[in-house]
C-alpha cells in the first residue's frame, strides 16, 4: 500500500521535484566555484582560504533557502491532486483518515530524499575538486543532514497546512497576520500608558525570531551554519 | 440484519440554499435500489453522507451494518463506489490506476480486472486525464466490481455516456449482481433507464423523500384514470392520493387523473358523485415519476395537494 502511495506521490511531484534537484546538485559547485577559478592563480595558503571561506559564505545562504523550498513545494504538491479531485478518492478508500494523511506523509518525506541524495552528492563532488588548505574543512555531510531537517521541518509545516481547506489556510494566515500586529502594537502602547519601559521597548516578531531561530527553538536548524566548506 | 443501507431521520444543510430534511431510506440486502430526483434534489449529497464524506447533524446512517461514520473503513471495504464525477488522479494510466486501487482492496479480483479490462478495451498506458468519457465511465466501474462489493453506490454512473458505453457499463453491473446478489444503490435522472432493472425506488426532491416502494408497488400504484363527468369538488373526501388532474387532451373525452393507492373498487366513489370511469392506464416509471413530482412540489410549499380542473402538471 505504502509502496503504491510512493508511486503515485512520486508521479504527482515529479516534474516539480526535479528543478530543486538540479539546484541542489548544482548549488555546492556555485559555493565553490570562485575558488576554482582562481585556484589556478599563484597564491598563499592565507589567501586561498579566505578566498574559500568568503565563496562559501556568499552562498550559505540559499542552502536553508532552498530547503524550505524543497519541503514547501512537495508538501503542496503531494496535496494537489486530493484538492483537485475535492478528497473524493482519498475518501473513498478504505482506511482511516489519519492513516492516509500519515502514508501520504511518510510518501512526501521519502521523496525529499531525492533533492538531499542530489545535495549530499553534489557537495561530495564539489568538494574533491577543490584544493582546501591546511585549517580549513569541507563539510558535505554535516550540510546535507542540516538541509534534510530543514526541508523535513518546512515540509512537515506546510503539509500540515495544506491538508486543510483553503478557508482553513486563510484563517491561520489572517491569525498570523493579526496577531503580528497587535503584537507589535499592543505593547508599546500599554507600555506608554501605565509607564513600563521594558514593555514599551518590546517588539513581538523580534521576540518571537529570537525564540524560534535561536537554539532551543524549532527553527534554528535554518540560521545555523551553512558553510560547505568552514573552519 | 437485513437492510444494506438504512437513513434515519437525516438532516444537514451545507449552505442556505439546500437542505436534507428528515430523510429516510430503506435499502434491502440484494435489492437493485434507484434513487431517483431531478438535479439538484440531494441525491449526490444523500450519498456523500453515505460514504461518510461529509457528517449529518442529525440522524443515523447504517450500511452494511456498520454506522457510519464509525465503522468506515469496514464499510468502505465492502462497498464499490461510482462518484458523480470522475475523481481518480489524472496523471496516472489506466494500469497504475488499477495497481494503485487494488492495493486498497483484500477482496480485489485482479484476474477479473484484467478480464473486463480487456472486455472494455481500455488501453493500458493512456494516462486517465487522456481517457474518453465512455472509457472513464468503464474505468470507474471496473475499479468498483473487482473489489467484489457487498454494496454497489453508483452516483449518476452513465450520465453523460453514449447508449453503446451506457449498455456495456449497466450489463456488467447487472451480471456482477446476478452472480453475487450484492446489493445496488444507484442514482441516476434517467428515469426510463432505472426502470429496466431497479426492484426498489425512491424518489428525492429538493431534500425530501417524496415516496420509496417496490417498482412493481410503484407501478401497481399509480394509474392513470379516464374520468367523465366528474364535478369540479366532490362532497366526500377522496379513498386516494390525487397527484393531478387535468382535462384530456383531444376529443373532450373528460378528464385524466393521476392517481395513488388506486383499486379496482374505487370506481363506486365516482359513479356515487356521478361521474364515470372510463379507463385506468398503467404509467412507466417516468410518468409516474414526473406526476410524483409535480403533485410534491406544491405540496411542499402550501402543505395541500393540488386539485384543480384544468391544471396542469
């Protein structure tokens, strides 16, 4: 049964698989490219690996870029057809609900491997054709199975989103939306009527970016570091 | 237990403009059920709700024995399910579509799928977003037989099908159902079609059941009856339903009414008011059909039967 819903989640995201396969094959080898264009010039050590590590940062950061894309655009995808189709057929089948969402889940999770297979190799490869001096280190595999949470984080947030209507969608974004904005306004403004500073100097998406980007949030896994190649 | 669907008292109202209102359905074990209704009666949402695609907010739907929504994926299991429109995914073939379904299935009849694959020419390796709408209609059906059902659902199964495509689609329904005595709830608005081998109908309209009998009840029923000389009220309550009644059209051979609950006795109560019977017509099921629903409707809105000289239906 799980070997059939693969099949056909694989036959659903294809097409749309395969553009976020190419660029995550491709993205370690634009990481590293500046360096092997001026490998062949006459340099010091020093130089080289400053010259890696700023080719290295300059791309960081569309590693955590594309594996939200990678996880929001299969999640949408393996989704497509049972909207298109109003959830008919799903519903038709004999197995219960949770069932189905959870084998349609373990379908999308597996198909991300795709793009982080594509990765993982591209980095592999894009490294062993650079020449990284002394103190410095590639690291492919570290960067891959950040890329792989990453994309199963953001896959696993918009999955669960997307099986829900579109008025569902729509309220949580209006949700988001309103509570942005009050959280934004409320504060200072009750800071400045009963005189409290430290409620005055509050800014909620502040707050809630330190809180969720930053360790032991869910999100740091996207602002850490993403250096193909680092000390 | 001996119904394989059973609707009691259900309500639900998705929007303003529609409703189900106290609806009831009685669909015996191996009965061939039509569930009639003009479009936009509820016949589709009747079913939705008996494939627990959607939740009342009143009542009890039982099939197979098992309620629904609490026993679904056992009901679901026994049950072949033909939808309105055309659900299954388009990007796959008419293979995958097979091996995709099948694995839902214990019961499922590869041999058989195979057989009636061949027997409906569908082409292996056309994706299903390619496919005729003669050869999705067979498609849907052959995914609903090889499961081996207990329960055929067919929601409008040869609307929009050419007569060829229609024939080919109700033979291999009705052969499946000889073979096996499963039960069939089949809706359609083809009226004339259902008539050739439903055993059972009901008729819907606009969310109500307006009657469920046996066909042969059905046809026994309700007659079409030549009156002459009837006056415009008659003094004593009528022994029956008055579904219309109408000037005979032609000769000024008097009047026709359209009657339920007819018996041969009944002609007393016209010659005591001084009229004649001259004649009681069977009707087809179309007939009798349109009459239902022509005496329902006001019936519906103004709570009377209407009776009228000279009204038309």
């Amino acid at each position: 049964m799980f070997k059939q819903m693969l099949f056909v989640n694989w036959k659903a995201s294809r097409f749309g698989l395969l553009p976020i396969m190419m660029a995550a094959f491709g993205l370690p080898f634009l990481a590293v490219k500046s360096v092997r264009l001026g490998r062949m010039l006459p340099r010091s050590d020093l130089q080289r690996g400053t010259e890696i590590l700023f080719s290295s940062a300059e791309w960081a950061q569309l590693f955590p870029a594309l594996a939200v894309a990678a996880g929001a655009v299969l999640a949408l995808l393996v989704w497509n057809w049972d909207h298109r189709g109003n959830h008919v057929y799903p519903l038709s089948l004999p197995l219960p609900r949770w069932k189905y969402v959870l084998m349609k889940m373990g379908a999308g999770a597996v198909l991300l491997l795709v793009p982080v297979v594509a990765l993982w190799l591209g980095s592999l490869l894009a490294v062993s054709l650079v020449e990284i001096p002394d103190g410095l280190r590639a690291y492919p595999t570290a960067l891959t199975f950040r890329f792989l949470l990453s994309a199963l984080l953001c896959f696993a947030i918009v999955f669960a989103m997307a099986a829900g209507t579109m008025r569902t969608a729509v309220l949580i974004l209006v949700a988001w939306i309103l509570l942005i904005f009050l959280g934004e306004v409320l504060p200072p403004f009750l800071g400045q009527l009963w005189g409290i500073p430290s409620l005055e100097g509050f800014r909620f998406l502040q707050w809630f970016l330190d809180a969720t980007m930053s360790w032991p949030g869910p999100f740091e896994v996207l602002a850490g570091n993403w250096m193909l190649i680092d000390v | 237990m001996t119904n394989a669907i059973e609707i009691r008292g259900l309500e639900w109202t998705p929007g303003e403009a529609f409703a189900l209102q106290d609806l009831n359905v009685t669909v015996p074990r191996g009965a061939i059920y039509g569930f009639l209704g003009p479009n936009g009666s509820g016949k589709t949402s009747t079913i939705r709700l008996l494939m627990g695609m959607a939740k009342p907010q009143k009542g009890s739907i039982t099939v197979l024995g098992g309620r629904v929504p609490g026993h679904l994926p056992e009901n679901l299991a026994r049950t072949g399910y033909v939808p309105e429109r055309p659900h299954l995914i388009p990007t796959l073939t008419v293979e995958e579509a097979i091996r995709f379904h099948s694995a839902f299935y214990s019961s499922w009849d590869a041999a058989w799928a195979m057989e009636m694959k061949a027997a409906f020419r569908l082409p292996d390796v056309t994706r299903i977003a390619r496919l005729s709408k003669g050869e999705t209609g067979k498609l849907l059906i052959l995914l609903a037989l090889a499961q081996r059902p207990e329960l055929l659902v067919l929601d409008e199964p040869t609307d929009g099908l050419d007569p060829v495509v229609r024939r080919d689609v109700l033979a291999a329904v009705l052969e499946y159902v000889s073979e096996t005595e499963a039960t069939v709830f089949i809706s359609s608005h083809l009226v004339h079609e259902l008539e050739r081998f439903c055993d059972w109908v009901g008729v819907l309209d606009n969310g109500r059941m307006v009657t469920e009998m046996t066909m042969e009840d059905f046809k026994k029923e309700i007659k079409r009856v030549r009156v002459v000389g009837a006056p415009a009220e008659f003094q004593a309550p009528l022994p029956f339903d008055l579904l219309g009644r109408r000037k005979s059209d032609g000769l000024g051979l008097g009047e026709s009414w359209v009657i339920r609950g007819w018996r041969d006795e009944m002609a007393a109560f016209f010659s005591e008011a001084g009229a004649e019977v001259r004649d009681v017509m069977d009707l087809d099921l179309e007939e009798g059909f349109v009459e239902l629903l022509s005496s329902a409707r006001p019936a519906n809105k103004n709570g009377a039967v209407p009776i009228g000289v000279g009204e038309e239906v």
